[in-house]
C-alpha cells in the first residue's frame, strides 16, 4: 500500500505539474544570433520563463505575457532583423565624430531601414541591402550615379511586378539613385534584375505583356466564380485568351457646314465716268445754251461701275478623339465542364455526361460574365468532358490537410497518450482490487486452539487478546507463560497417563461433557 501511493502521488504532481505549467508560444521566430542574445538578456533581466527552439532562432514564452513582451522589446528597439537603422545615431558620440564616421553611420543606418521596409513585404522573408554612393569631388563636372545591389530571401518566386517594386522602392529612398541600377539576387542565387539598365522597349513589352494577364485572370476568376455555383467547386476549367490592342490613336475631325453660313464682312464700291469728243470746230450750235443736249455731231462716253463684296463665316467643328491603348480586339473563351457522378446498381459511381440544355446555359452565362460581343469576333466554346479525378478523390485529397499535425501537436497527443495509459493501468491495477477487496466479505480461517493460563482449552486470537499491551511487561509476562507451559504440559502427560490406565472411565466423562453442551 505504501508504494501504490507513492505511485499515485508522483502520478498526480506530475499531471498538476502539467496542468498548471504556462502554456508556451512563439515570441519570435527566424531570429539572428545577434537578436537572439539581446533578447534573451532583457528577458533573463525581466525573470520570464523562456524556451530555444531552432538552435536558438526561435524563442518561445507564456502565451499570456507575448503582447506585454513585444512591446516592450520593442520599446528597446528589439529584434532589430540583423541590421542597424537610424538607431545608430542614438548610441553614438556625434561631438568627436568626424564626417567620415558620420558618412558611414548614414549608409549603415540607410541600408538598415531599407532592409527593414523590404523584409515586411509578404512574400520576403529577410533582405540585405548594399548601396554605393560615390562623393562628389571637387571641380568636377561628371557624376558618377548611385547603385545599388539586394540580397532577398524569399518564398517561392517573385513575379516581375514584385520585383520592380522592390528597385523602385529602392530608388525613391536614396538620392539620385535610378531604378535600373538596383541589382536583385536571391537567395539560391538567382539574378532577378541585373542592375546596368533595360530597354525601354523591354519594360514596355514586359508591362504589356502584364496587363494582358491581368485582363485575362479577372475574366477567368469571374466565369470560375460563376461555375463553382452551378457545377460545384473544382469541376470546371477555364482558359480566357485576350486579344488586346495597345495602340495609343489620337484622331482630330474638322467638318465645315454651308448651311450654317454668316455675313462676316461687305465692301462696297461705285464708279461713273463720261467722255465728250467734238474733233475741235467751234460753231454757232456748239455756242448756244443747251447745246450738249442736242443732237449735234460729235462722240460722247458715259459708263458707270458698281462693285460689291461679302464675305462670308462658314460654321466649322473641330473634334479630337483619343483612343487610350487597351481596347479589347477579340475574346477567346474555353470552358471544359465535367459531368455529373451518380451510384449505380452495383453500388459504384457511374459518370453520367450533362446535356445540351445545360451546357447551352452554361454558354450563356459565360458570354454575359465576358461581355460577348459578336461583332467583334469574340468565341466562347462549353466541353463537356470527364475529368481524370472523380470528385470524391478531390475531396479526400483536401480532407489530408486536416490531419497535418505540427510537432508541437504530435508532442502534445504523445503526453495525452502517456497520461491516459496511466489513469488505466491504475484503475486495472490499483483501484480495482482495493475496491474488490472493500467490497468481498472477510472469510475467517480457522484458528489453532491452545492452552490457556487456567489449563482450559482456548483460541489462539483469545490469548492474543489477552496479551498485556505494556512493553514493560512483555518479558515477565513471557517467564510466566513458559513456567505455565510446563506445569500444563506435565498435566497434560499426566491425564494422557490416566486415560490409558482407564478408558472406560476417560470414554464416559467425555459422554457427559457432551450431553451437557447438547442440553445446552
């Protein structure tokens, strides 16, 4: 009994242990050793619990302290990712620093706070920043430019967009710095920009190129989005192929209309002029009062001239139209649908086509999700054909994702494990019997009869009982009973003697003892 509670003692304080132990979390993870030292000395300062995981690039706390300890380590300006930002300047003695130190502090903490910024994007894990500013010497007419060089860590792969991000998020911070001089390269090595500047025609092509992608993926996510509705989730495949136009037209109308004319200016102009031709004779007619009215000989010219100018103000438009690159030429629209899966008689799924009417339907919807236009060329085309997987493998092959436990998880069920076999083999091995030997009735065992200190015939529980309880008297009482063992003893030897002299006599004391017991 006193090792069975020992064991469940130390069973119990090991459960207790185990329950009331603090529950530890991740403060931070992917730390360098450099943050790793500083923050687990304001922690060792502070007297918080604390756990390495990851050869001390992970540190685990108790869940309910995280937030308090990250505000304050932040205070601290800590985890600072493995560089230095404009902290610097609040460590350093600036009064005998000379502009040489100041110069390098400056790209330090620049190439710091950059790394920073870039290492908070989604898909970077961590990044280095170098930068190379040259100085500008004295009389000197020429600059050199400023460039720059990355070192990403990142998850998975960057896409072109993501990467010119990065050089122009670069460039706008440092002065003078081009985007086309940022130099990128992965981890594994990979050159993502090579830094000595592109072909304008190149990153045209590429934007494009982007754009056109990002046309076709919006339609597709919509007519999926549809799909997913009618046909179920994952039955349906889409491919959207855009003919895009991105020629930049500006076109300019000037229409003249005649009808709409309006009196702009009139000039006007009048002349007479008249000539007499008599050949010089001088007569008695050509004297006389209203002579020139006569009908004498003689030439005679008069001609008048009148002249009259309009100019007239014709109503003119004048339009321009600009027609902005990204016009949509043609769409091309491919949907491939899978059927329908339903138990046959044998109790197995039998694949069973769609119909017309639904695929018709289906077409239908497609072309109002697209904006069909027929005049234009656009296609749409609605398979149906079956699929390689049926829908229940797709199911099973999502549902592995619910048991992909983490270490932490296996950890944890390994402990629940442990602890329930233990409540068990308890309760089998431990509980069960004393309850059974609680519960069973005491079966008495016979008892060896013997003489008592008065010669009589006693149970052996009976002299127990009567065993003084003192110590003192235990080897006194002990004399005496050897010296009454004897005496009986030699009684005992005594009325054996006597029997087998008389055994008659012996045979009918023992009849009355008995009748007296059953008269009794």
């Amino acid at each position: 009994m006193g090792a069975v509670a020992a064991i469940l003692i130390g069973v119990f304080a090991f459960i207790i242990l185990r329950v009331t132990a603090p529950q530890m979390t991740t403060l931070y993870n992917e730390l360098t050793l450099e943050d790793s030292a500083a923050v687990l000395s304001q922690l060792e300062s502070q007297g918080v619990q604390f756990e390495l995981k990851r050869e001390g690039s992970t540190i685990l706390v108790p869940r309910e302290q995280v937030a308090r300890l990250r505000m304050q380590l932040a205070a601290e300006g800590l985890p600072t990712g493995g560089s230095i930002g404009y902290e610097i300047f609040d460590k350093t003695d600036t009064l005998g620093a000379t502009s040489f130190v100041q110069n390098i502090n400056h790209l330090r903490a620049m190439e710091g706070e950059l790394s920073r910024t870039i290492g908070t994007l989604d898909r970077i894990r961590s990044a280095r920043v170098h930068l190379v500013i040259p100085e500008r010497q004295l009389f000197q007419r020429d600059r050199r430019p400023p460039s720059a060089s990355i070192v990403l860590n990142v998850r998975g792969a960057l896409g072109p967009g993501e990467i010119r991000a990065v050089q122009h998020l670069v460039a706008t911070a440092v002065d003078g710095l081009d985007p086309d001089r940022v130099s990128i390269v992965d981890e594994s090595g990979r050159l993502l920009a090579s830094g000595v500047g592109t072909d304008e025609d190149g990153m045209v092509s590429a934007s494009l190129q982007e754009r056109t992608v990002a046309v076709e993926s919006r339609l597709r996510n919509q007519i999926e989005e549809i799909l997913n509705s009618v046909v179920g989730p994952g039955r349906a495949r889409v491919r959207v192929n855009a003919d895009i136009d991105y020629n930049r037209l500006t076109e300019t109308t000037e229409t003249f209309d005649p009808d709409g004319q309006v009196v702009r200016s009139t000039q006007s102009k009048e002349e007479a002029s008249s000539a007499v031709s008599r050949n010089g004779q001088v007569t008695v007619a050509n004297q006389l009062p209203n002579a020139e009215d006569g009908g004498g000989a003689g030439d005679r010219d008069t001609s008048n001239l009148v002249e009259e100018i309009v100019n007239y103000e014709i109503s003119r438009s004048t339009r321009t139209e600009v027609i902005e690159a990204g016009q949509v030429h043609r769409l091309s629209v491919a949907v491939l649908v899978d059927g329908t899966y339903e138990p046959d008689d044998d109790g197995k799924v039998a694949y069973i086509p769609r119909n017309q009417e639904t695929l018709d339907r289906i077409a239908v919807l497609v072309r109002s999700a697209v904006g069909f236009d027929e005049n234009r060329g656009d296609v749409v085309e609605v398979v149906n054909l079956q699929f390689a997987l049926p829908p229940q493998d797709d199911m099973l092959a999502e549902g592995d994702s619910l048991f992909d436990f983490t270490r932490d998880d296996i950890v944890r069920f390994a402990e629940l494990g442990v602890l329930s076999l233990i409540a068990i083999l308890l309760l089998l091995f431990v509980v069960r019997p004393l309850l059974r030997r609680i519960v069973t009735p005491e079966e008495k065992q016979p008892q060896e009869l013997m003489i008592g200190p008065d010669g009589t015939l006693v149970a052996e529980t009976e002299v127990a009982r009567e065993e003084d309880p003192e110590d003192e008297f235990v080897i006194e009482w002990l004399e005496q009973a050897k010296q009454e063992g004897a005496m009986q003893a030699s009684s005992i030897s005594k009325v054996g003697e006597m029997i087998k002299d008389h055994p008659g006599e012996a045979v009918t004391i023992v009849r009355g003892w008995l009748d007296e017991q059953a008269a009794a």
